[in-house]
C-alpha cells in the first residue's frame, strides 16, 4: 500500500514541474506567435547553383 502512495505523490510532483514549465513558457511569451511558422514555408528561397532538382 505504501508504493501506491509513494508513486502517486511522485506522478503529482512530477505533474507539478510540468505545469510550472508550461506556466513559465507561456509567460515568457512562446506561444505568442502562431502566424509566421505557416506561413515561413511560402518565403522559400530559389535554389542556388549547387543543388540539383532533377537528379
């Protein structure tokens, strides 16, 4: 009985830092920008000399 207390005060622990980590990137502002990663594949550059496309 005192390994099921012990795994779930571990699992809540462990809960714990992963909810403090999302709290911190979402105050820091990592998810604020969610245009310019759809779009970046469309500013793709044209191809330079080296690469070959029909090989």
């Amino acid at each position: 009985m005192s390994v099921i207390f012990l795994l779930l005060t571990v699992s809540t622990l462990v809960a714990g830092v992963f909810l403090a980590g999302f709290i911190w990137a979402v105050r820091k502002g990592q998810y604020d920008d969610d245009r310019s990663p759809a779009v970046r594949i469309l500013n793709d550059s044209t191809p330079s000399s080296n690469e070959h496309p029909n090989r």
